[in-house]
C-alpha cells in the first residue's frame, strides 16, 4: 500500500512538474476536485479526444457527432430520473465531521480482501515458479476460496441493500464489518442519507422570473433528447450511433485521487439505437470494441479487466465497466450499459412528442433501444498518464525519469535541438520546426548540455529529440533519438517528416483494432 500511494504521490507531482495538470486556483489554495489542464496537459487530453473521436464517429460509417449544451431544459432531468434518484449514500462520522460514500467505505473494505488474495497469489507464484497457475489456485485453495467468497457476498449484500433503498442495512454492513473512519480510526457512524449530486443554477436576470436549471451531470441527455434531429436530418438508418465529448459536473461526496474523480470532468460517450430485442448482441460488440480501442495503445493486455454489474441502475438491462490498473488498483474507466428504451420513453412521456423511429424494413414505428458506451476523458488521462511515468535503471548505474506516452497521444512529437547556440546550428534547427510545425506540434529547446536536454524530453513524454550538430552543415543530416530505446540514427532532414509520421499517426495505432 505504502508503495502505491507513493507511486501515485510521484504521479500527481510530475503531472505538476512537467505542465500536466494544476490544482484549479491555486493561489487561493485551490478548490476541491477541480483541477486546470497545463501547457503539456491540454495537448495530452486533446489527443485523446481526438483518438477517441477518430475510431468512433470518422471510421464508423454509421455513427455521427454532436456538441449539444451543458444546460438543458430542467424537465430532462425529471424525465431521465436525475432528479429522484441520481443520488450517493453518504454517511458522516460523528469524531471527525467527515463525509464518507457508504458504498465507496465498503468497496475500499471489500478491495483490502482484494490485496490479501493478490498477496496469496504473488506469494504461491514465486513458490511454484513455472509450474504456477494462477486460475487453478484461485479456484482451489481454501484461504483464497473463503477471502473471494466474502468479498462477493459482501457486495451482493450492498448491492442489495441499496437497490431496495434500506439504507439502514447499508449501515449495518459497515458496522458488521467493523469499518474505522480512514482518517480518525472512529467508528461513531451516523445514519446513511441520500444525496443529489446535481448541481444547480438559475437561469434568467430577475428573481422572479429565473428557472431552475442544472449543469448536466452526464453527457448522455443532449442525445437522447436530439436523437430525432439527427436521425431525421441525417436521414440515419438503425442501427445508428450519436456521439459527443464534453463537460458534466458532480457534487461529489468524496473527490479524491486526483483527477479520478472530479466535480467538473469531461465524458466521451456514444449512444448506440437499435432494434428492441437486438440489445445484447449489441452490447456484446461494444464491450469487444471498447476493449480493442484501449488494446490498440499499447498499455498491455493485463491492465485491463471487465467488471460485469450486479447491481443495475434504473434504466440499465446489463452494464459493465472496463477496469484499469490505476496506482491506487483496478478501477472502472469506462462504463457500457444496455440502456433499453428507458430514456426515449421517458423523454416521450414528459415532453408529450414522439420519439419514435419508423423501420423501413419491419415497416413498424418503435421506441429505439440504446446501447451507450461512456468514459471520462479525465481518467483515461489518469490512465495513460500514470501507467506512462517509469523509472529506469540504466547501465551506468543511474535512474532516468521517463514518460513512455503512447507516441500518438504525446503532446509534443518532437523536440529540435541544436548542440550549441553559435555556428549557425539554431537557425538550421529552427528551419527543420518551421517545416515539422505543420504536421506535428514540435518544440525547440538549446539551453544546457544536450543529455540534460534528452532527460527534460524523456520526462516531457517526447518521443523523438532530433539534434542539429556541426555535421548537419555539410550534409544536411541530423540525428534522431528515440525516447523508449535511447538509440539514435543519423538521418536526412528530408526524411525526418516521414519518420515520425510513421510513429504518430492515428492510422498506424488505431489499424491494430482491426
Ligand atoms: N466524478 C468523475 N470524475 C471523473 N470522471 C468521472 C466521474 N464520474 C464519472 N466519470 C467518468 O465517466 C464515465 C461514465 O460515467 P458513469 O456515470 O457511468 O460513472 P459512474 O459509474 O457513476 O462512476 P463511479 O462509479 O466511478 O462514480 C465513468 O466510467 C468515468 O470514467
């Protein structure tokens, strides 16, 4: 535990350090689960919007794009259920005046288990060396057995409990399992109440005539309630899909872990209209898909888990998340949920308008069914970001600090720089960025001896460093380092284009979902 959290300490100070991320209003000693987007931070977050946007709506033939409005007219979140039931079970310990999730205690509870059973795992691994397997082991050993059990039948309990509303039992199950307040130790508990995570607004100039309004608290809504728009104007067939990228906005209970979990985020969500009764097909292709999307940028098969739901919101038929390794464990990263026709419908009934689709083929209106896929553009930042910074040992005894950011996400493709600042290298190396500038986002950099300049760019995620010398006034020739092996070719200024092209492009990334 010490070792992650320092780990994830030395996250949060090199997403600083380096212009990843900033508390928001620092010099007011910041604001809570609110952070600012850096100089390197908003280019890193913008690709990944972008990679996101490419595979879902430019390689997708069927799915289009919108930008609908953070504000939305109030009757849409009666009418999507926001209002009666987006809540969290929150609990408070009366030593401390802290506020806790009630869910989020047991589920740090249930994930202590968790790390005992990967304990036991990592233990019985080095003991049986190549002999070891892992699915046997977990299915066999008592110890193991009895720690999954009560995991599973504590979350079946809690699952339980809060879909029936008995918050009174939720209670119960912290006291049974003994849980101590993180930061007192006290386990002076009060009950568990409900809270509204919306935030709101009015709208309008004078006291009288202002409405009531809400920052949208997902991105989901200002699809749905144009999904006819679209379909009409865009003259879309089902199976069709809407996506959009933009802000929501949570009170969060407990905001921590960074930018994990935010009061104001940004989500990628797609909503997918099919056919009633075509849902679990669907659903099935969009967790594959889903999948081969996080595949394809290289962070490694076992980082990522699917955690199928037990425990279902009101609108969902089945929903699963995508969990990554974060440095604080597995954790969901993105959300697919087969939404049925509950939010068309619902939308149908509180505007009083019909939101149906005609089939030309069934030659049959209906309500759509809706499979959605949804992740926060913050966490997925969180994602890459974390599982990119390493250390490395290097032959010489020393360590180096390096962000081995997916080449196609790093904010900056290339850094120019001349060996020394005389002898007309900076101009060559200013020529080469007037060139590169209008194809990648490329940086120039001449101040200290160029290995210091390599180790800034590593620990920048940089993926190339081309170096302008006293050779590359004869032949026009420089060199290129690359930032994960360290090596370094000697190449025409001609070709550089074309080489770093080929490590960036969406193209060369995005095809390995094929
Ligand atoms: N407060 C938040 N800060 C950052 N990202 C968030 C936040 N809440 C949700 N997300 C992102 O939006 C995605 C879809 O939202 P959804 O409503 O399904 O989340 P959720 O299940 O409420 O998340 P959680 O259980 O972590 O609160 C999540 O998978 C997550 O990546």
């Amino acid at each position: 535990m010490a070792k992650q959290e320092d780990d994830f300490k030395k996250v949060i100070s090199h997403a600083k350090e380096y212009g990843y991320v900033f508390q928001s209003s620092e010099i007011y000693d910041g604001l809570s689960a609110v952070y600012d987007y850096a100089q390197n931070g908003s280019e890193l977050k913008k690709n990944i919007r972008e990679y996101w946007w490419k595979a879902m709506v430019h390689l997708n033939e069927d799915i289009v794009g919108i930008d609908a409005a953070i504000f939305m007219h109030p009757t849409t979140w009666k009418a999507s259920g926001h209002v009666d039931a987006f809540n969290d079970p929150l609990i408070d310990n009366k030593d401390s005046k802290k506020r806790y999730r009630a869910d989020v205690l047991i589920e740090d509870h249930v994930a202590k288990i968790e790390a005992k059973i990967e304990k036991e795992v990592a233990k019985a691994a080095k003991r049986f060396g190549d002999a070891f397997d892992k699915k046997e082991f977990l299915a066999t050993n008592q110890r193991v057995v009895e720690y999954q059990e009560k995991a599973d039948s504590i979350l079946k309990r809690m699952g339980r409990s809060l879909e029936n509303e008995d918050l009174a039992d939720v209670k119960s199950l912290i006291e049974e399992l003994d849980i101590a307040c993180p930061m007192s130790g006290s386990k002076n508990w009060t009950d568990v109440k409900q809270f509204n995570l919306m935030f709101g607004t009015k709208l309008g100039a004078s006291a009288e005539s202002a409405m009531d309004l809400y920052l949208r608290p997902e991105t989901a809504q200002g699809i749905f309630v144009n999904f006819l728009n679209v379909q009409k104007t865009g003259r879309m067939k089902i199976p069709f899909g809407i996506a959009q990228t933009g802000k929501a906005f949570r009170n969060e209970i407990v905001a921590r872990q960074f930018i994990f979990r935010m009061r104001e985020f940004e989500q990628m969500e797609m909503q997918f209209f099919i056919r009633p009764g075509s849902q679990k097909e669907w659903y099935e292709k969009w967790k594959e898909n889903r999948l081969k999307w996080h595949l394809s940028l290289g962070m490694g098969e076992d980082n990522y888990r699917f955690h199928d739901h037990e425990k279902l919101a009101h609108y969902a038929d089945a929903a699963a998340d995508i969990e990554f390794r974060f440095p604080f464990g597995f954790k969901e990263l993105e959300g697919i949920h087969s939404r049925t026709d509950f939010d068309l419908s619902q939308h149908e009934k509180f505007s009083g308008k019909k939101l149906q689709y005609f089939d030309p083929e069934l030659k049959e209106n209906y309500v759509p069914y809706v499979v959605e896929t949804s992740i926060g553009l913050d966490r997925m930042f969180l994602a890459v970001f974390s599982h990119s910074l390493q250390e490395e040992e290097l032959d010489n005894n020393t360590t180096r600090t390096v962000l081995k950011l997916p080449a196609v996400l790093a904010p900056t493709k290339a850094a120019v720089l001349p060996l020394v600042k005389k002898d007309g290298l900076p101009d060559i190396a200013h020529k080469i960025i007037e060139d590169l500038k209008w194809d990648f986002n490329v940086t120039y950099d001449e101040k200290d001896a160029v290995g210091r300049r390599y180790r800034r760019q590593d620990a920048a995620g940089t993926p190339f460093c081309i170096t302008v010398d006293h050779q590359s006034l004869e032949d026009q020739t420089v060199t290129i380092r690359h930032r994960d092996t360290m090596e370094q070719q000697r190449v025409a200024i001609s070709e550089l284009k074309a080489i770093i092209h080929k490590e960036v492009d969406m193209r060369t990334w995005l095809q390995r979902m094929e």
